[in-house]
C-alpha cells in the first residue's frame, strides 16, 4: 500500500483547514491498495499460515471478543474501526480518533479491530504484542505505545518482536504470560478472525471505519464529526 510518511500531526483547533487536509489524506491513503487482495498473512515475519476463509453470511462487524475502548452509559452508536499498527495513515488518525473518543464516548462505542495488511513486514507481529498485552488489561497502553513508536520500527525487513517485547516490560506485564500468549495458536486465531471479518465485509485498506453497521466514506473532519453528531442523537 503505497503511504508518505507522516510525522505525528501537531494539535490544531476543530475545523482547522490544515486538519481536514490531513484527514483527506489518511483517508486517501488509506484506501489506496490492491483491488485483488483477498487473503492477508498474519505473520509476515515469520511467514505463518494465511487464515482461513470465512463465508459472508458468518462475517460479524463486532464480536463478543472485539476491543471495546469505550463504554457509554447509554449506547447510541457503534464506531468500528479496522487498523494496522504498521500503517502511517492509521497513525496520523489517531490524534482525532482519540479526540472524538473524549467528545463521543459517552455516548458511542469505539470498537478497534486488527487488520494487518500484506505489505507491512511486522503489522501482524505487533498485532500479536497489543493482543497478548490486552490478556493482561493493557490493550489500551500497548496500542497507545505502538503508534507513538510506530517511526522507530515500521517498515523494517527484520522481525520486531524482540523490540515488542521490551514494550511489554516496559508495560510492567508478566513476561512468562505474555511470551505464552505470543506463542498460543488461539491468540493468533483471534487475529485471523479480525482479518476474515474485514475482509468478508469489504475492508481492502487501514483505517477503515463503519458507523452503525454503515462503511463511511469520508472526505474531511467536519463530514466525520457531523456523522457522529447524527449517529450520537
């Protein structure tokens, strides 16, 4: 998937023209992949089996597994998104994201969901790492922590799972748990799950974002926020 690296965006006010412009372009980039990648490898690293396939009629947009990173008192809607830890386009929505995660909590579930994409050596190996960091209740510092580090390790041929490592223990998490957890097929299987889905229901690049059941296709921040603001009513 073709990206331009993107430092991290420097805090803007709402409705800044500069912001919408970069929400353009994640998005753009986001999008911008193979027409005719079906299958996406969990361990390119490593080159572990492709997961298997899973019939349109049994894809879920959210299972009872899926990373909740929000809980309203009263649920108006759902946000879905579909990410890569390896995708600079991921990383440069996260400053919003977490914005409208403060402005829309309380009454819209964020839901985060993998989706390593092919081109990306070690995305599959870091959704290892967040997951079996989620095994111990840190899912949300282990997201935070790979996409603020995302410039130190992305793009390298080389495995990161040692450096993902080091994040674990920097996370104070229980090292013989959490290699356990790298290791378990069934942690692996969570992540395949994550990909089937996304690719049953039409997800071909990162962030892809679906509001209440709905695939948005967004061309600024103002459009996205109005969504919610529709969505949260």
């Amino acid at each position: 998937m073709p990206q331009t690296t993107q430092a991290t965006p420097t805090p803007s006010k709402p409705g800044d023209p500069a912001r919408k412009a970069r929400l353009v372009i994640w998005i753009l980039l986001g999008v911008i992949v193979a027409a005719g990648v079906i299958w996406y490898t969990v361990f390119n690293a490593t080159k572990a089996a492709q997961p298997a396939a899973q019939p349109v009629a049994d894809a879920q947009l959210v299972r009872e597994d899926s990373h909740r990173v929000t809980s309203p008192p009263t649920e108006k809607a759902q946000l879905v998104e579909f990410l890569d830890f390896e995708c600079e386009s991921c990383r440069a929505a996260v400053p919003l994201v977490e914005e409208l995660k403060k402005e829309y909590g309380d009454r819209i579930t964020f839901v985060n969901r993998y989706f390593p994409l092919p081109g990306h050596r070690n995305s599959g190996t870091a959704a290892l790492a967040v997951e079996a960091a989620a095994q111990q209740g840190k899912y949300q510092q282990m997201y935070i922590k790979m996409f603020e580090t995302q410039p130190q390790w992305g793009e390298k041929q080389a495995s990161q799972g040692p450096q993902f490592r080091t994040f674990a223990q920097e996370l104070g998490l229980d090292m013989p748990t959490y290699d356990a957890a790298v290791a378990d097929e069934k942690t692996k299987n969570r992540i395949r799950k994550d990909i089937a889905d996304g690719t049953a229901l039409g997800v071909t690049g990162t962030p892809t974002f679906f509001l209440n059941g709905e695939k948005l296709t967004l061309n600024s921040e103002e459009q996205f926020r109005q969504l919610l603001d529709n969505a949260a009513k």
